[in-house]
C-alpha cells in the first residue's frame, strides 16, 4: 500500500520546478488545487495571460509534463487590471501514476 501511495503521490517541489518551466513569460498561476482519484489525479490550475496565444502556448507546453496525460482550457475571461487587459483562465490536468517514457 505505501509503495503504491509513493508512486501515484506528487513530489510537489519538483512538480513546481516544472510547471516553471513550461510556463511562458505573460502566463501565471495563482491558484492550483489536486483532487485524487483510482487512476491518478486531477490538478486545477487558475491564473492569467496576456492574450489567447501565451495561454494556448502554456496549454500545449503543460502536455508535456511527465504523467500529465491531458490538459484542457475549461475556462477563460477578459479581465483589466491597472488599464491592463489579460485572460484569466481555468486549466485542468488529468494524471496518471505512470510516468510518459
């Protein structure tokens, strides 16, 4: 049980590392939320871009993380902050406990 509760678990500080990584300059992320399930897990990502690109960009890029095996832009909106426009958005991860080879 434990051994099978280590492969599927999330070494956060890595994981962290990245989504830095992949992450486009003018994307960001405030908020990202894990939910498990039986056969891997589920990461909601929130945060915002500045435009539609960079976010396609980061949702291209997020597919290629080890373990992710989809990612989907489930919502976005037109925001202005400081008489700046961006798009905040919703992504959503599926996980597998399997690392892609």
């Amino acid at each position: 049980l434990v051994v099978e509760l280590n492969k599927s678990r999330i070494m956060w500080s890595r994981f962290a590392a990245e989504l830095g990584n992949v992450t486009p300059a003018g994307c960001w992320l405030d908020n990202i939320k894990q939910t498990a399930g039986k056969n891997g897990d589920t990461l909601t990502i929130k945060g915002g871009a500045m435009n539609m690109d960079i976010l396609l960009d980061y949702a291209n890029r997020l597919q290629t993380l080890p373990n992710v095996v989809d990612a989907q832009i489930v919502d976005t909106a037109q925001n202005k902050k400081n008489n700046v426009q961006y798009i905040s958005y919703t992504v959503v991860l599926q996980r597998s406990g399997v690392a892609k080879k």
